[in-house]
C-alpha cells in the first residue's frame, strides 16, 4: 500500500510539473515571444494568438516577455558643441514601445541591451542635429523644431537597425552650461550688468548737474530780474515821492521847513537816550522858541 501511494504521488509531482512548463498565461500589457532552443518561433499578443492561457513544449520551448506599452528611457547627460563652438550638457529622455518584439529579440535579446543602444543612439542623434544649431535655439528659440528633427532621426537610425521599436517622443529635459563654464559667464554677466549700472548712474549724475545748473541759473535770472524791477519800482516811487514832497512844500514853504524841522526832531530823539550840546540860539531849536511861523 505504502509502494502504492509513493508511486502516485511521484506521478502527481511529474504531472505539476509538466503542467507547470507547459501552460502560461500572457497579460494584456505584454507581449511574449517563445522560443525553441534560442531560436524565435513565434509571438503572443502582437500577431496571430491572443493573451490569455497558452502552451508550449516542456523544456525545449522558453517564453520571453516584454512590455506592450509606451517604456521611458532617460539619456545620461550628454556634453555637446554647438554651431557657435559653444558648449551644453543635455539631459534628454525617449519614450519608445516595441512594436515588432521578434524583430526586437533577435536584434537585442533584452530591454536592457535596446536601453544601451536606444540610449547611444539618441546620444548621437542630438549631438547631430544640436551641433548645427545654436545655444539660443537649442534652449528657446527652434527647441520644438529641433526637437522633432531629433526624433525623426532617431526613428530612421532605429529603422535602418532593425531595432523593431517605435519612437514616440523625445525631449529635452535640461540644456544647461558646463559647471567650469558656469562661474565664468556669471562673472561675464555681473560685470556687464555693473559696467550697465556705472553707465546709467553716469548719466544720472550729468542729467542731475544738467537740472541743478539749470534750476540756478532761472533762479539768478529771476533774481536779477526781481532786483531790477525792485529797483526801477523804488525809482519810480522815490521820484514820486519827491515830485509830491516838491509840489506839497512849494505851496507853503515855511510848512516845508517846519515839517522836515519835526522828522529832523523825530529821529534824533527816537532812542530816547540821545544827548546834545547845543547852544539856546541854535537854528535847530528856532521851532521851539518861535513855532511854525519860525519868526
């Protein structure tokens, strides 16, 4: 009995076995290529059978599998020349599918293997196009054209190889300066813009003396101006005062004599502390011994 059940068990486990190397299951998001002894036979999920459950010779047939959907590769960073002679890193990235994966398995066995020569030849490919453009249109200026030009160069290099891939984008991550030239056209930068600052700074300090010179010299000319009119005003008035004094003290000329007697008065006394010598007959004090008449 003990024979018995040791024999069915040991068929049990060469069944699981057999079963195990014969049935696998494709997903929807990849496609498997079998192959017999290294060579390719044939592919499921591309063309022909579907996914699902499938089968394949025990040990004799292997399945590779590869992603059926959109797979994204970053480049390594990429020194490149411009048509200018100037220099850039490049950080670009590629999204490619598999579009034939018996094409793509004879051709580089492994996603990893397509990685390395996906990425040398985008590599290439951006070192070519890049290197006939400049730094201005390589950042800003023809980007997306280039970028296009880059991408349909790549595809063609990917054609000709027999690559069995797809491109479907490319772009440029980054375009940047070296780090050694960085610092120098920082430098390159500040200077100018300080030569730029000392620039307008010059000709803020000329406008400055233009505005000052200017502002004295309407201020002299008003000054003189006011002076002049200040004067001939002081003329007119002093000519007419006199002409008035003249015409008031020839209609009475002891009034005259009497009215500038008092003023005369009025200013040597107007301190209050005033002190003077004089003798009683003197002609000044002849108005206060004999009145206006002065007789």
């Amino acid at each position: 009995m003990s024979n018995r059940i040791v024999a069915w068990l040991g068929v049990a486990v060469i069944a699981a076995v057999l079963a195990i190397n014969t049935f696998f299951i494709v997903d929807q998001r990849e496609q498997v290529v079998v192959v017999r002894f290294g060579d390719p036979i044939r592919t499921i999920n591309y063309s022909g059978k579907a996914a699902g459950l499938n089968v394949k010779v025990p040990f004799i047939e292997q399945v590779i599998r590869f992603d059926r959907r959109n797979i994204a590769l970053e480049a390594a960073q990429e020194e490149i020349i411009t048509s200018q002679q100037e220099r850039l890193v490049v950080d670009a990235f590629i999204r490619y599918r598999i579009s034939d994966p018996l094409l793509f398995y004879t051709t580089l066995r492994d996603e990893q293997i397509a990685a390395d020569r996906i990425e040398r030849l985008v590599n290439s490919s951006l070192r070519q196009v890049l290197g006939s453009a400049t730094a201005s249109d390589i950042i800003s200026g023809r980007r997306a054209q280039l970028m296009q030009q880059a991408k349909m160069d790549v595809a063609r290099r990917a054609r000709v190889s027999s690559l069995g891939i797809q491109v479907i984008d490319l772009r440029i991550r980054r375009a940047d300066l070296p780090a050694q030239n960085r610092e120098a056209v920082f430098r390159r930068m500040s200077t100018s813009r300080q030569q730029e600052a000392a620039r307008v700074r010059a000709v803020g300090e000329q406008q400055k003396r233009e505005i000052i010179a200017g502002a004295d010299k309407e201020v002299a000319i008003t000054l003189s101006t006011a002076r002049q009119t200040s004067g001939q005003t002081v003329g007119e008035g002093d000519a007419l005062r006199t002409r008035i004094y003249a015409q008031s003290f020839g209609k009475d000329p002891s009034f005259a004599a009497f009215f500038r007697s008092m003023q005369a008065y009025e200013r040597s006394f107007d301190d209050g502390q005033t002190t003077m010598v004089l003798s009683p007959d003197s002609a000044f004090f002849k108005y206060f011994e004999r009145g206006p008449s002065g007789r």
